[in-house]
C-alpha cells in the first residue's frame, strides 16, 4: 500500500473524527450506547441542551451515519448505527500500523 493511500485513507477519517469532537454529540453517543433507541425528548430529558440543539446534533450524526432513524407512529427513534464508522477507523489503524510503525 502506498504512503498516498494511508494519506487518502486518514483524510477519509477526518469528518469523522470531526463530528465525535463535539462533546454534546459525544454525550448523545454514550446515552444511545446505553439504551438502545430514544426520541430526541428522551435525549433531551438527559441533557442539559435545548430539544432543537439536541435535534441538530442528532442530524449531523445522521449525516455521518452514526445514527439511525425509526420511525413509529408519531415519534422518530434514535439508535446507533456504528458498523461503518468503526470499519473505517479500523482501515485507518490497519494503513497506520503497517504504514506508519514497521
């Protein structure tokens, strides 16, 4: 694999890495990890944010693909939608190791 490849690969990573920066969004992440599916008031009863703070958090990680929606009836539920996320740090740590550390 070529030095560019890894470089390609790392950039790949970087809005990734740029929407998990963001503590509240972290704070959600964890909350998720631990209930499996919540409506955005749910979050918001666990979360010092306003309800239209926590809904646009929620879309930026719906637009990273760390979230996924759920519709039932009238609510939306949000769940944790990692595999892609983790596959590509995976592929990040994998370029770097053979990269970056032989």
């Amino acid at each position: 694999m070529s030095s560019q490849n890894a470089i390609d690969i790392f950039r790949a990573c970087i809005p990734l890495f740029n929407v998990l920066s963001d503590p509240a969004r972290q704070d959600i992440i964890l909350l998720l990890a631990e209930r499996e599916s919540l409506s955005v008031n749910e979050i918001a009863e666990h979360s010092r944010l306003s309800r239209p703070a926590i809904s646009h958090h929620l879309k930026l990680l719906r637009d990273h693909q760390l979230v996924q929606i759920e519709q039932k009836a009238t609510h939306r539920y949000y769940s944790l939608q990692l595999e892609q996320s983790v596959q590509q740090l995976k592929q990040l740590v994998e370029v770097v190791e053979r990269e970056c550390l032989s």
